[in-house]
C-alpha cells in the first residue's frame, strides 16, 4: 500500500483505538507523517554501547541502530518539516536544527555512572523543542523529573522494558500532557513509552520502530489493560 508520498505503508504491527505501531524504517513508513506533534527519542549520534556491570546488574548492549551520527535523527526531522517537534538528545551530539528552546531530563536518581569521570553524574539530557510551537504563559518547569526507579536496577524502566533508554511513562506523559493538541507521532518508538503516556492522557498516537525486537515489546505492553505510571 502506498501513503501520501508514495512510500509504502503496511498494515500496523500493533493498533487499538488510539495507537497505531508500524515495523519498519520511519525513513520508508509514512503514517507517522499524518500526525500533528512529533514527540520522539531517537538515536542520539554518539555510537552508544554499553559492557556487563555485574555490580550494578546491567547487562551489556551492543550499540543503537542509527546511532553512529545524527543521520537518522535528522533525516526523520527533515521529513517532518516545519512543525512542532519534542527530541530527546545528548549534550555530547549536535542539536537538531531550529532549536525553540532546551529542557532537561533529570534521570532517575543514581543514574548516569556510566561514564562519568569527574565525580559527577551523568544523569540529565536535553529535551529540543524545535519548529512552531505556540506562544503561552511561562506556567511549567523546564526540568523534567521523574518518580521511576533508576536505569540500572533490575527493576528499572530500561530492564522492565528490554530497551537500554526507555524513558519513564510518567516524563513523557508531563511532556504530551504540554504538548499542541492533536495527534502524537513517534518514529523512533522503541519499546513503545511514548505510546503507551499518549493512551494515557487520551491521546492518538503513531509510531514506527525498525527493530522487531523493540516493536514487540511495545505491542506487549500497549495490549495491558492497565495504565503504566512509570
């Protein structure tokens, strides 16, 4: 099936009546184009892998798909075009292109040993808002914070869900929550974070992820009933 590019589109690898799930290559998958509010955590450009740390549980994990560069990030930012944007980075990448403005992340305490050599922590990133986000009163934080166990426990949010960077529901539910109205798009899904807080707040939402593995674990959690808080 062609879309509205004339790319192709197969059917949904996962869909209910608020979320659509596409496998595939978010570069060659136009679904996620019909949406209204990019809010994605992509492969960040900074060749991330990680070694077993049998002290703290964590298990190794070869490097993100896309992640030798900002390639893919931007690619899939390119094709969205001018509109409002919300991309979780790293400070030790290049940010996107029309940089509204900057959040940060604050991980879950005890985050962010890896790769740490000064004594500090590496546990914040930015949030980049890009394209034309509207004009408001200054009414929230720009730190983002979260209630999740941190990522290297056995009982984390990484370890709960199989991905080494799944994001707490409750991060990105604060960040749809202040998001335009209309539907959320994520084609960087992952093991599905994003489209599990926009079922939550009741919100539509498209997302496409080129790794089954990760797409699976989506599809596993989007079928619980149950909200996710974390």
């Amino acid at each position: 099936m062609l879309g509205a590019v004339g790319v192709f589109m197969p059917s949904p690898y996962y869909r209910d009546d608020l979320v659509e799930l596409y496998l595939g290559d978010c570069r060659e998958i136009d679904a996620w184009l019909t949406a209204d509010v990019l809010v994605t955590d992509p492969p960040y450009g900074i060749g991330w892998k990680r070694g077993a740390n049998p002290a703290r549980a964590s298990a190794a994990h070869a490097e993100i798909q896309g992640d030798a560069d900002t390639t893919t990030r931007d690619a899939a930012l390119a094709l969205w075009g001018d509109r409002p944007a919300l991309v979780f980075g790293s400070f030790y990448a290049p940010q996107p292109a029309d940089v509204r403005q900057i959040l940060i992340y604050r991980k879950p305490p005890d985050s962010g040993v890896v790769g740490s050599t000064t004594g500090y922590r590496r546990d914040v990133e930015p949030v980049f808002l890009t394209g034309p986000w509207p004009k408001r009163p200054a009414a929230w934080s720009s730190v983002i914070v979260t209630a999740a166990h941190n990522q290297g426990n056995p009982s984390g949010t990484s370890a709960r869900y199989g991905h080494p960077h799944a994001k707490p529901v409750d991060v990105m539910e604060t960040l749809i929550a202040a998001c335009p109205p209309g539907v959320i798009a994520d084609p960087f899904a992952g093991s599905g974070s994003t489209l599990v807080a926009a079922r939550n707040v009741g919100r539509r939402a498209i997302g496409v992820e080129v790794d089954e593995r990760y797409a699976e674990a989506a599809a596993r959690r989007l079928a619980q009933v149950s909200l996710e808080i974390a």
